[in-house]
C-alpha cells in the first residue's frame, strides 16, 4: 500500500510535465513561463505527497482508535464513572 501511494506521486508529476508539453505545443501557454509550471507541479506534488502519506497511515489510526477506546473502558471500569475528553 505504501508504494502504491508513493507510485502516485510520480505519476502526478509524469502527467504534469506532459500536461504542460501539450499546452506548450498548442500555444495555451508561452515556452517562457516556466516559474508558472513548476508552481503547479510543485502544488500537485504536495497534495499527491499528503493524500499517499494520509493514505498510508489509514489503518495505524484506525488501531490507534480502537486501543484508546479499550484504555477509556478499562479506566471507566477503574473510576466507575464515564469519561469525557
């Protein structure tokens, strides 16, 4: 699963640059403005970045989740009482 995620990542950044070449080919976009692709490519880099790394820890939290109701349970058992964060 986390290779998947990070195989993401690299295909939003081949299809950024060949986005970019086609726009440069059909003339939507000047063959100088470079700073402006890297922008985006930059941005969809991050955002391809976070949603695999999100992605990847998917099931640590789900674990996380359940182990934290178990520990209020046994302290709630504990106080006699429910507890509230």
């Amino acid at each position: 699963m986390y290779g998947a995620s990070l195989g993401i990542i690299f295909l939003m950044v081949a299809g950024g640059f060949y986005f970019a070449a086609w726009m440069i080919e059909n003339n939507k976009l000047a063959s100088n403005d470079f700073a402006d692709i890297f922008k985006v490519l930059f941005a969809i880099i991050f955002a391809a970045t976070a949603a695999g790394h999100s992605g990847a820890m998917a099931p640590d939290y789900a674990d996380a989740k359940n182990a934290a109701n178990r520990i209020f349970k046994l302290l709630e058992r504990k106080v006699g009482r429910k507890l509230c964060l």
